[in-house]
C-alpha cells in the first residue's frame, strides 16, 4: 500500500466515479483501476463496487478510508511543516448545516489564505451528512447544533463514529422570515401567531428523523410545512409565500441582504428545546489543521 494508492482511494470515494476522479487526478482511467486492484489485492478486501452508474463503498471500504484519510491527513500535515519547495497542496473541506454564518467564516478563512496553496471545499449538507462526512474525513470540520430535543440521539452517533462535539453558543431560537412578512413588525412570535403561515424546513432524506431536522421543536404537528434542501430555495419560499423558519437567529447580511429579519420566538409552554447549543465536531484525536483552526477562530468571530 502506498500514499499514491490511497490518495486515489480517497479522491474515487469523493466523486464516486471512476472516470471524474481520473480527471481530476490526471491520469488515465485504466491506471486508476489498475492502482485500485493493486491496492485491494493488498489488503485482500474490496474497497469499492463499480457499476455503470459509478462506484459505491463497501462497508469494510468505508471502514479502510476512515483509516486512510488519517494517514493522507497526517502526511499533508507533515509536507506543511517539513516539506521543502515540494508543497502539497493542502485540501480544507467543511460540512455544516444551513447556516448563513459558517459560509461568512468560511469566506472570512478562504481571503485570509488564498487558494495558491489550498483547496477549499463548504458542503452545506443533511444532519446525517455532516456527521458521516466528518467521521470519514472527508470533513475536517462539522458544524451543527444540538438541543434537549435531539441531544441523546445526536450525542450517539458522535460517540459511535469517534467524534467529539464542541460548544460554540447557546442561543434561544428566533422566527427567521423576510421583512414584508404580516409579522414582521412583531417584537415576538408564537406558534399560535404562526399557524397561518407554512413553516420551511430542510429536508433530510429517506432516513432522515425528527431528530436530525435543522429547525426546533421538529415533533411539533405544523398544520402546513414545505421541505427544500437548498438555503436559496428556502429564502425564496419565505418571500414568495410568507413562510418561516425556526432556526439560531444568527444571520449574516453581507451574504443574504437586509431583506430577512429575525424575531425572537416566544414559547408560551416554556419548552427547553427551543434553545440551540451550536458547535463544531471533529474526529476524535485527530489534529487539527493550521487552516482548520483558523477556521475556527473565524466561527467564534461570526457568534459574537
């Protein structure tokens, strides 16, 4: 097994296509088939199923690129700090939920180290997504929140998949529409005040849960709800139809324009999972990058 063999391991498991991980590698189909047989006649397991439809991991293939990222991670590391004009050109990829603020620190990372030197990655992706991403590496950082509601079933699969949660803020939650909204002039909003109007929530998947929706109180029956899994999407459907969102209230303008305002929710029962315990998460022991921190630096910037 080589560092060459598993760079292409891991760059076919992010495109999930033989001939797109090719191109980026710039090399030809046939070598990268040939490097991978190598490298699973080696290790006597397979790593990938290739079909006409592109390639899947099998579960011992996932369980040999969670390894594998690590060791690719901890040499980029150490090129970065010994390395000598032959510079890798360190990746840097964040999954988080839909948050407008972990795209401004995001931006705020990527003016401050340029792209001569790195590649960026942001995937603003499903609850379960984040946490996979980050649990295999293909992530180095996770941005999520946790809240009484979904803290037990979120903390397991942390602590199943070897990653730790880190608190950023708790904050109590806000109705997050635009500013033409019949309640936009409110100093605060209620569930009762909300009913009229369809509530816009993020969708999950097929094996998403109550558990892993981005927005509160998710066990709440609203009498009219829409599901996108675009932020852009959502904001328009808040526009075009008066709808809402129940989210942090943590909003940046420089990116979504002043035509969006938060209002305080007020929960009438008092309900402790209306407050938000946001955080990164991370692989358990790993090291964090120059750029990771900085990373998170910026993050801690946008919450105060």
């Amino acid at each position: 097994m080589t560092l060459q063999q598993i760079h292409y391991a891991l760059v076919i498991a992010e495109t999930k296509s033989m001939n797109k991980a090719a191109r980026k590698l710039f090399i030809s189909q046939p070598t990268l088939t040939s490097a991978m047989r190598e490298l699973e006649t080696d290790l006597g397991i397979t790593i990938f199923l290739r079909s006409g439809r592109g390639v899947t991991v099998t579960n011992e293939g996932s369980e040999f690129l969670s390894y594998a990222a690590q060791i690719y991670q901890m040499y980029e590391l150490t090129m970065e700090k010994y390395g000598d004009g032959e510079k890798v050109k360190r990746r840097f990829c964040v999954s988080t939920q839909h948050y407008s603020f972990a795209v401004k620190a995001f931006v705020e990372t990527v003016r401050a180290f340029g792209t001569n030197e790195y590649e960026f990655s942001i995937l603003e992706t499903r609850t379960r997504d984040v946490i996979r991403d980050v649990s295999t590496l293909r992530s180095e950082i996770g941005v999520l929140y946790m809240n009484d509601y979904n803290r037990k079933v979120i903390q397991k699969y942390l602590t199943e998949n070897d990653l730790l949660f880190h608190h950023l803020i708790c904050c109590k939650a806000y109705v997050y529409l635009w500013k033409g909204h019949p309640l936009a002039g409110r100093d605060s909003i209620s569930l009762a005040d909300l009913e009229p109007y369809p509530c816009i929530s993020f969708e999950q998947g097929d094996d998403g849960s109550f558990y892993f929706a981005e927005e509160i109180l998710p066990d709440n029956l609203y009498p009219k709800l829409i599901k996108s899994n675009d932020r852009a999407t959502n904001l328009n459907l808040m526009r075009g139809l008066n709808g809402y969102t129940l989210c942090s209230g943590i909003i940046s303008e420089e990116l979504n324009g002043d035509d969006y305002i938060a209002v305080p929710f007020r929960d009438e029962n008092e309900n402790l999972s209306s407050d938000m315990d946001i955080g990164y998460i991370t692989k358990k022991q790993n090291i964090i990058s120059k750029i990771g921190q900085a990373y998170i630096e910026e993050l801690k910037a946008c919450l105060t």
